[in-house]
C-alpha cells in the first residue's frame, strides 16, 4: 500500500485552504478545508516512520495541552504531535469538578492566556465550554473533544485511516455503531464522513440514538446485523461504563449480544470491512477481542498511528498565521 | 398631596373596554377624574397620544427588582417563592411582601412545600393570612403526586390558586434543551416536549378533582396548550400563562451554546411557539408574565450545561408583548388585558382600572417608540436576556404607583 502523495487536491483560485483561527468542530468546514488538513497530515505519516522524528517548525511555540476531563490517550498524541514539532509542549490536566469547586471556567482560561501560549488545546466534558474559551484567548484553539459535541481530530484521524486502507471515502457506507447519543466522536465523523461523500450510518439500541439524529444526515438502524449489512467500515464507540447497567442498556452481557462486534456478525459486513475503535475499547462489551486483533480487519492501532499525524498538521496550520508563514499572515 | 394631569393620552382601560383618546387627573394617591380640565397647581404632562393604562401586574417575577419594574411600567408582582431563603414561612411572606413597597407592591406566593422540598407542606393557610396571594410550588414541579394531590386539596380550602411549573421532573432531569434535532447536534442533554404535556395533564386531573383552583405558570408546548384548552372547554378551574421567551424564540436561540437563552422551561420548537401564539389569541394563555430571573454574570458565563437558567424579563415584558399588537394577532387591549386584569383575576387582586377612585397605579407608554434591547443597558440587577440586539416597539414614558410619577 502507498500513501497517497500530499497536496493531491488543488485548490480553486484565490482560495486559502484553511481560513479559521481555531479548530472547534468539523461542523463549518468545507469539503476542501477537511482534504487540505487529511493532505497536510500524510505527508507526517511517513515522518512518523523514521528513526529521526524532529522537526522545528513549532521551535520556540508554547502548547497548551488544558485537559478538563481525563484523558491519557488524547493527551498523550496531543502531547508527542506538539513536541515532533519542536513546540514547547505543557500539560494541564484538572478535574472537571475541580475546576467547578473554585475558579470559573472562564478564570482558568484568561490565567492560562495571560501565560501567552501560542496554541491551547482543550478537552471538556460540556458541550460548548472549548468555543467558550476560543472567544476569550488571544492564541488559536483546537477542540480535543467537549462534552458530547464534537471531537474533530479523531473524525480526521478516522478519514484518515479509512482514505489510506480503502483509497477514497466518497461512496463508501461507514456503520458508527453504540453509544451515539453520548459520542462526540460519532457527531464529528457524521458531519466530517457525510461531508467527503460517505454513506453514514448510526446503529444504536433506540436509548442511545439521540432524537432525531436522522436529521444529522445518517441513515439510522436498530439492528446490528441490518446495521452492518453492506458496510465498507465499521466504527465501534466505547460505552460508558456508568451507562451499561440499566440506565440505558439492561447489561453488558444484553448489550454484548446484540450490538457487540463479534466476527460472526462482523459477516454481515463486506468481506474486506474494515474495524475501527477510537478507544479505549470495552472487550467483550462493544467489541469481541477476536474481532479487535485480526490485523486483516482492524484498523485500531493505525487509528492511534493516524491521530498522531493528523494532530501534527493541525497543529501545524494553526500556528502558521503566528509564525508569519508566507501566505498565512 | 399630589396632583397629576395627564393630558392627551390615549386611555386604554381593560376594565371598562375603553380604548379612546382622554385625559386623567389623579389626586390623593387615586385617580380623581376623567376627560376633565386639569385642575390648577397639578403638575400638567402632555402625553402627545401616548398610551395610558393601568399598571402592569406581573404575574411571575423570581426577583423584586425595583428598577426593572420601574422601567417596565410593572406596579405590582407576583413574587414565586424561590427565594433564599424560599417563602415558606409566615414571617417570610409577610417581609416579601413589604420589600417593593412604595415604588413596587409585592404579592408574595408561598412556597407549597417547606423549603420547596417537594414533600411536606408548608403553612399555606397561615401564610395567606401573612398576605400570601397564592401557593406555587416554584421552579420544578412537585415529583410527587400524592403530595400534590394533598396540596391541592389542602390549598382549595383555603380558595388559594395554585401555581405549578409543569415539567415532569424524572424527565428533565438533567436535562438542558428541548430534545430533538438541535440537542442532538449540539451534544445537549434534553427532554422530551411532552415531559410538559405529562405533568400538566396530571395537575389537571388533580384540579379537577379537589376543586382547586390551578394556574399553570408557564405553557411552553402545543400538547400543553390543548391539554389547557380542553380543560377549560369542560369547565376545570384552570388559568396558564407565558413568558415572552416562550412567544418570541425557539430552540434555534441557543445555538453558539448561548446560555442568555437557558431558559426553564428551555425554549422549544417552532411548532410549538406558534401553538403558543394561537392559544394567545384564542384566551386560552391568559396571562403573560415577565419571569423576571436575573442571573449575575457567574452564573451565565460558563459552558451551557453548567449555566443557571433563567433571565431578566420585566424592563422588556411590555415591549415584548406589544409585538402581538404589532403582527396584528390581537389587538392593544386585549394585551393590556393579559398584563394587568387578567393576572389580578387569577390571584384575586384589586382590578386595575382607570376608573375614577381606583389607585393611580398607572404606565404611560409610547407603544410605537422603537428601540433596541441592549443587555448590558438593561435597568435593575443584572442584563442577561435572550432579546439581547432585538429591535422593539414600545417604550415606557411614565410609572405611577400611588399617584407618585417615576420617569425610568
């Protein structure tokens, strides 16, 4: 298999790939924006690869990395992105609850502006609070995930993955299956997929579907075998542990037999399906290990692979304007 | 002693349907005469064809915000217990109902259930006789319904109208936004429209059954309103009203995560404001109120989920319901009807009148003034509003409270 090269996808006349300060969403960008980024993130692919991984570019550059809500793995790519870049990379992480005991949301953001970062990156775990922030610091802002709206690098890591192993995304049929009613990752892949011509859809146990998710432009399917029937990609979401026992799904052993990914149902797929996972997986509750090991038809790892590159080129874009880079300033 | 000449008004008088060009003399905290000379030494104000009605009764403010009414033209309030602490007490009640006084006369309602716990009853029959106009049961709906079956029978003895938030509390809990399209692209957690439908079905039934007399603070959802109608239609004690919010703006309102537009109930869909409009327009909503809830800047400067609802409401309350005159939907004073007469009915209060005698508890207001809502202009505690940047018609000239002329 070889990478496509970077910059297949000229750009209109007079036409900036990538006129945004921050990167809060998927929802906003245009088709070419989200190529230009898929682009950009390639050629770090191959980069990543190599023995000598460092690059200069964010050399002198303060990062951010402001995680509200617990994370290892996102931070972790945020993290090795920002310092294969040459950035100075800073970590902050605070517990949600933290944060809500004494300083507002918004005093922690001016500190950390008065700090004059050059990029923050931000997760949290309500909906809206990283656009909240973007509006009240000086430096561009990249979404890392916030609540249950949207997670726009992993839908990118995700494009990424599928344009690699399948060599396009317009018409294939993606199945995002579980927890979609609580899953920013599911929101930005339906608006990111369904934006490069993808057939999207949500296959979810009617509880964790969300009203009228239909109108996000996904085809919406109840039964995990109708769900998967067809499908090019299937995308299994991580399901809470707090959700799995009554409150939305009677049990993991419930859930596991009829929405766990399991090579038998897997079948229904086509045969060259491709397994995908943002992680951390819930063996045995989404996902059968059988299933997510075959190195035939899961993705899982390069999924993390993916996220590094793609997390390089946003970062990239987003500080050229800053570096006075020529024809971003 | 005062003397007041207002001349050249356009009076619009609910109480005697008067809707005519006139005058007004007010002398000794009341009004003396109509369509009379002014007598000498009065102070004389030309109003140049502005409107002169009676004072507004708020039917629900959260706050007593003295210069918010003033700017309002709101005379009198109807206070919701959810205060700190909450009205569920006699002594409580009567220091509510002493704070607006002289500019502003508060009726405060008791707290239904001691410290709006929603499982014991407070003690409504002694606070009423503090000055309570009415028992509410505050921000959320009684979960349980035996308690709110007891309460109503209890408050029925007592001829007290009772006032409930009709949201069905196992519903919304949690929840922030309307649930549908938009709560699903936003991530926010949201109950379903008929979570109102549920709980005012139930309080429905119970009204019809204790004999009670029950308004419905807030009619937010179409199967709401034809739950009202059709109650009414049969004869329960039922009256409802609305807060401009809920007549003006959708769901649509809280995109960009605006929290000024976190509202409780949380604003709806499109289908459902117009049932809203109609059921205006048909009396079956009968009063609308301000739901006057400032919040300080702390409590809205977060991310959505984590704000406060709630917003300031009564410095815009008149202008907001004139847009119903404006659209043609009813006329000026029937408006006027559902702010002052309509909200003293449903709690028993003196009606506001013009007529010669009756307190000049008054509001002159140019009903074709336009102006902008500013949030960070606003009179009284705090600016947060969902109109924030709206265009309006309708700008208060004057307030009278016991003859006593307050320019806002």
């Amino acid at each position: 298999m070889t990478a496509p090269a970077p910059g297949r996808h000229s750009l209109p006349p007079g036409v900036h790939p990538f006129p945004h300060r921050h990167l809060l969403g998927i929802e906003g960008l245009l088709p070419h924006e989200i190529l230009y980024l898929l682009d950009e993130a390639e050629r770090w692919v191959d980069f990543n690869r190599a023995p000598a991984k460092a690059d200069d570019r964010l050399r002198g550059l303060t990062q951010i990395n402001a995680f509200f809500e617990n994370s290892t793995r996102t931070l972790l790519s945020f993290e090795i992105a920002g310092k294969r870049l040459g950035a100075d990379v800073v970590n902050m992480t605070v517990g949600a609850s933290s944060v809500k005991k004494g300083e507002t949301l918004l005093d922690t953001a001016l500190t950390l502006n008065s700090m004059h970062p050059d990029l923050i990156v931000i997760r949290h775990d309500a909906s809206g609070a990283v656009q909240l922030i973007a509006e009240k610091v000086d430096c561009p802002v990249l979404n890392a995930g916030d609540g249950r709206h949207e997670h726009p690098t992993q839908a990118l890591l995700d494009a990424l993955t599928i344009r690699r192993r399948k060599g396009r995304l317009a018409g294939l049929t993606v199945a995002i299956c579980g927890d979609v009613l609580h899953s920013r990752v599911a929101r930005s892949n339906f608006q990111l997929l369904g934006s490069l011509g993808a057939k999207v859809r949500a296959v979810a146990p009617p509880t964790l579907l969300g009203a009228q998710v239909d109108r996000l432009g996904v085809e919406v399917f109840t039964d995990m075998e109708a769900g998967l029937d067809g499908a090019d990609v299937v995308m299994m979401l991580r399901l809470q542990r707090e959700r799995m026992a009554g409150a939305y799904v009677p049990s993991t052993r419930e859930y596991f037999h009829f929405f766990g990914l399991t090579a038998q149902r897997l079948a229904a797929a086509k045969p060259d399906a491709l397994v995908m996972h943002p992680g951390p997986m819930n063996r045995g509750v989404e996902i059968d290990s059988a299933v997510a090991d075959d190195i035939g038809r899961s993705a899982i790892t390069e999924q993390v692979e993916m996220g590094v590159a793609v997390r390089m080129a946003c970062l990239d874009v987003l500080t050229r304007t800053r570096r006075g880079v020529e024809g971003w300033a | 002693m005062t003397r007041l000449a207002i001349v050249n008004a356009r009076l619009v008088d609910p109480a005697s349907g008067r809707d005519s060009p006139g005058s007004l003399i007010v002398e000794d905290r009341a009004i003396a005469a109509l369509d009379a000379p002014p007598p000498d030494g009065a102070e004389v104000i030309d109003a140049r064809g502005a409107v002169l009605a009676p004072g507004l009764v708020d039917a629900m403010a959260f706050r007593t915000d003295k210069a918010a009414c003033l700017a309002g033209g709101i005379t009198r309030l109807l206070l919701m217990p959810d205060q700190s602490p909450p009205l569920d007490d006699p002594a409580l009640v009567e220091r509510a109902e002493r704070l607006g006084k002289p500019d502003v006369w508060v009726h405060p309602l008791a707290a239904a259930t001691v410290g709006l716990n929603g499982s014991e009853i407070a003690e409504i029959g002694l606070m009423k006789a503090a000055g309570a106009a009415g028992v509410a049961t505050g921000r959320r709906a009684i979960a349980d319904s035996g308690v709110m079956y007891r309460l109503l029978q209890y408050a029925a003895g007592f001829e007290l109208p009772v006032v409930t938030h009709c949201e069905d509390v196992s519903l919304t809990k949690g929840a922030v936004a309307t649930e549908g399209e938009y709560a699903t692209r936003w991530g926010l957690s949201a109950a379903p429209a008929f979570a109102e439908a549920l709980a005012i079905a139930r309080d429905l039934r119970l009204a019809e059954a204790t004999g009670a007399r029950l308004h419905i603070a807030q009619v937010t959802t179409a199967e709401g309103v034809a739950l009202v109608r059709a109650a009414k239609a049969r004869g329960v004690a039922v009256t409802c009203g609305v807060t401009p919010p809920h007549m003006l703006l959708n769901e649509s309102a809280v995109g960009g995560y605006r929290t000024f537009a976190r509202l409780s109930p949380p604003l709806r869909a499109e289908s459902d404001r117009q049932a809203v409009l109609d059921a205006l327009a048909d009396g079956t909503i009968d009063v609308i109120a301000s739901g006057h809830d400032p919040r300080a800047q702390d409590a809205k400067r977060l991310p959505f989920a984590d704000a406060e609802p709630g917003a300031a409401g009564a410095a815009t309350l008149l202008a907001l319901a004139l847009s119903l005159v404006r659209d043609g939907r009813l006329p000026l004073l029937d408006v006027v009807a559902m702010l002052t007469t309509a909200p003293a009915r449903v709690f028993g209060l003196p009606t506001p009148s013009l007529a010669v005698g009756a307190p000049a508890d008054l509001v002159l207001f140019d009903p074709n003034a336009p102006w902008r809502i500013d949030s960070d202009r606003l009179p009284g505690r705090a600016g947060n509003t969902p109109f924030d940047g709206l265009p309006v018609e309708g700008r208060v000239l004057l307030t009278v409270k016991g003859g006593e002329a307050m320019r806002p």
